[in-house]
C-alpha cells in the first residue's frame, strides 16, 4: 500500500506541538483547537480536540506531512487517522508544567504501543535551566516502560532545535533497520 | 464549568424521547473539548470514543469550513452502509456542547436532519440558563 | 557548534583511548541499547550514528562499523563508553534488522537537504 510520509508530534495540551509544527512548517500550521471545560482550563484556555498540521515542501518530489495530536487517552483513536505512512514520533513535555510529568506518564500509558512501534524523541520543551534531574526523571519513566529513545530538550520556537529532533529520528530509521520500504512510501 | 446534574438528566430524558422516536441507535451530548455530557446509547457503544470522536469531528469541520472561508459549521454528516452520523452544535451554548446522533440504517437524512436540529434546540432551551449564569 | 562537538568528541576520544579495547569475545557479540544516554548530544557525530543503529537493532562492532560507515576503532570506543553506562543489552538469538534500502536513502537526503541535518 503507498502512502504520504509524516511525523507526528505528540504531548501535553501545553507542551508546544504547534510552536514546533509552526518552526518547520512552509505554510502556517492549521489548528484545531478548542476551548477546554476541565481543569486544564486552569493551565490553557484551548486544547486539540482533533489535529494540527504542518508540512515541509520537497519540490517536486513532495512533501513530509507534520500532525500535532492530543496526548488525552480519549483521543488516542485519532493516532490511527494518521498511521498510515507514519515515520517517527515527537514526544514533547512541558518541562515548565506545575504538575511536573504527570502529563508525560499519562501519554506514555496512552501510547506506549504506538511508540515501541515507531522511532521516537523526547523533547522537554519550556526548561528552566539546568535540567538534569528533569531529563533522569524522564528517563526513568520510559526505562520503566522499556522503551528506549532519546532526550533532547528543545526550544521549540527554534527551528534548529526541531530540526535536530527530525534528524535523530530519520538517523533511527535509517540506521537502525526500521526505515519503511521506500516503495511503500508516495509523497503527497 | 458549573453545569449540575439537574441539568444533565434533563439533557438525558431529551436524548431519550429522541432515540425513543425510532431509528436511532444512540444519541450522545458531548462536551466541546471531546468528553461525555448526557447520552442514551446501545450498550455496545464506548461512549467515550464516540464523545471525543463527535468533538474532533466538529472540530474538523470548523477548522476546514474556517480554512475555506465558508462560514459557521452547521452539521457534520457521515453517511455509512449502516447508519448515518449526523453532528450540530448545541445553539446559543457557545459552541460548548455538541449533539452527535447516530441513526438506524434505514433512517431517513431528512427527518433525522430535522429531528436532531429541534432535539439541539430544547437541549440548548434546557441548558442556556445555566451557562449565562455561570458567565455573570 | 561544530568546533565544540569536535573539541567534545577529542576529549572524548582521549579518555575512551585510554580504556581497555574491546575483548575479543565480545567483539562479534551483537548488543542493542538499553537507553540513550543522556548528554549524548555532545558525543561526536559518528558516535550518534551508532546509538541510532542500535536503537532499532542487535548489531555486532562489525556490523556497526559497515553500517553506520565508521572506523571500527572509533566504534570500539563508543562501545567501550556505553558498556561504562551500563547502556547496553545483549539481547538473546539477536538478529541484525535488514538496512535501508537506497529508496529510502533518496528520501533522507531530500529530507535532510531541506530541512539542514548535520549528517
């Protein structure tokens, strides 16, 4: 079956999944927000209720498709809107949340199936500082989880910072044997 | 938010003399933000999912009609071998509810069309009180 | 940023150089990582394409050195750091995942181009 090609960017409704979608994109990322009506309301006003998207232009070859999802397990349905032709994952984390990682445990109880599937990134987004301890509580919960990727905190209104976090996750499908056959891949 | 349950079961008992109406397999009143308000559905139904599902729908079509520049969403339908989906926004509620009603097969889209459209309306009737008080 | 990665990964180098090479027991023993250790974006480049390659796959310091298109020396060493980390499995009856075909390669590089990779 060929399909277009995608990254998604998964993570709290205040992680940054638009600010990264938008330091990438070559058009203005579309939105699908809308006003939260649970606690949340106290941290954000909006929340995805559907997808984000974003894309990156490869001329005449096509074009990699970027999907900011929501983390909520209520909403984990639309990952399977976006599977087909899925490369990687972004998982962001709010590293400046007054909740600390409850909102990263949450999304890797929703998803851990999805992401031992498909290679990811875990990017603090929004970190104070010094970050170390923050970045050992992360790994933690994903040695508990048994899934392994790496932790890169980002700004993510830097385009660099995006970047790289696109390129170690084609490095993982390129070197690690989990690229798809270029054959099933079309880009739209 | 402030909604109680008063207004809840209200909310129910409308659903209800909807899907009573016959050729209805579940109506759901949603919350914008994807989570379950009031709702009178099969069994088999994960109401969850159908609440989130309805709300990013309404979402999509917000998003894609405001992208078009082809106004304020109306409905969302999908229409399937088995049944139709037909999604509105509870009117004057602020775009906060969303009334998603899955019909029979054979349902009719017209009559369920109408029958939807007047169950949003006593929806709203029911709950517009509340949420103007919540605003003042 | 680059002179610092590259000042980095000589430091780096020297202290692994240090290290006592790889057994040769060991050596054609496929192992896969257990985490991504952390500060490993300032290892040097072609130490990240090892951590990549054995992120998704068991692979031996041969089959590293070929895939990841290193000098198996300079493998050697990066192995010796994350057997210091305690980063590594030895999973049982590891096979290598197959490479990527050239396909794919295409669509990296157009990606990469575009959007500016260092690699």
């Amino acid at each position: 079956m060929r399909t277009s090609a995608k990254l998604a960017f998964i993570g709290d409704p205040n992680a940054g999944k638009s600010t990264c979608i938008a330091a990438i994109s070559d058009i203005p990322p579309v939105v699908t927000d809308v006003g939260c009506t649970d606690d949340l309301a106290d941290v954000k006003q909006t929340t995805t209720a559907a997808l984000d998207y974003g894309e990156v232009g490869l001329g005449e070859q096509g074009r990699l498709l970027l999907y900011g999802l929501p983390c909520q397990a209520r909403f984990r349905f639309m990952f399977d809107v976006i599977r087909e032709g899925l490369l990687g994952i972004v998982l962001l984390v709010d590293a400046s949340a007054p909740h600390g990682l409850r909102g990263l445990e949450e999304t890797l109880e929703t998803y851990v199936r999805e992401l031992r599937e498909f290679p990811f990134v875990l990017a603090p987004n929004k970190s104070p500082g010094a970050d170390d301890a923050l970045k050992s509580r992360c790994l933690d919960l994903l040695r508990g989880h048994r899934l392994v990727a790496p932790i890169c905190t980002v700004d993510a209104r830097r385009k660099a910072d995006i970047v790289r976090l696109a390129e170690l996750i084609f490095l993982m499908l390129d070197l690690g044997g989990r690229a798809p056959a270029s054959g099933d891949l079309v880009w739209a | 938010m402030g909604l109680i349950t008063r207004e809840q079961e209200s909310c129910t008992q409308e659903l209800r003399r909807l899907v009573g109406k016959g050729g209805y397999a579940g109506a759901m009143l949603t919350l914008r933000d994807g989570r379950p308000f009031a709702q009178e559905v099969r069994r088999d139904v994960d109401s969850g999912k159908f609440a989130a599902m309805s709300s990013s729908l309404v979402a999509l079509g917000d998003t894609v009609l405001r992208e078009l520049s082809a106004g304020a969403l109306d409905h969302v339908l999908v229409d399937g071998a088995g049944g139709k989906l037909v999604i509105t926004k509870a009117p004057d509620c602020s775009g906060m509810l969303i009334l998603a009603v899955l019909t029979l097969g054979d349902m009719r889209l017209g009559l369920a069309l109408g029958q939807v459209e007047a169950c949003a309306v006593l929806i709203s009737d029911i709950l517009r009180p509340r949420l103007a008080a919540n605003r003042d | 940023m680059l002179d610092l990665l590259n000042e980095v990964g000589e430091e780096t180098s020297a202290a692994t150089e240090a290290m006592p090479p790889v057994e040769p027991s060991s050596a054609g023993e496929r192992q896969r990582l257990r985490h991504w250790p952390l500060g490993f974006e300032s290892w040097p480049a072609a130490w990240i394409r090892v951590l990549a390659a054995l992120s998704g796959s068991a692979l031996d310091a041969r089959e590293l050195a070929e895939r990841c298109d290193i000098a198996p020396a300079e493998v050697s060493r990066c192995l010796n750091a994350l057997r210091a980390l305690d980063a590594l499995d030895r999973p049982e009856a590891a096979r290598p995942a197959p490479a990527a075909d050239s396909g794919w390669r295409l669509i990296f590089h157009l990606v990469g181009r575009k959007l500016g990779f260092r690699t």
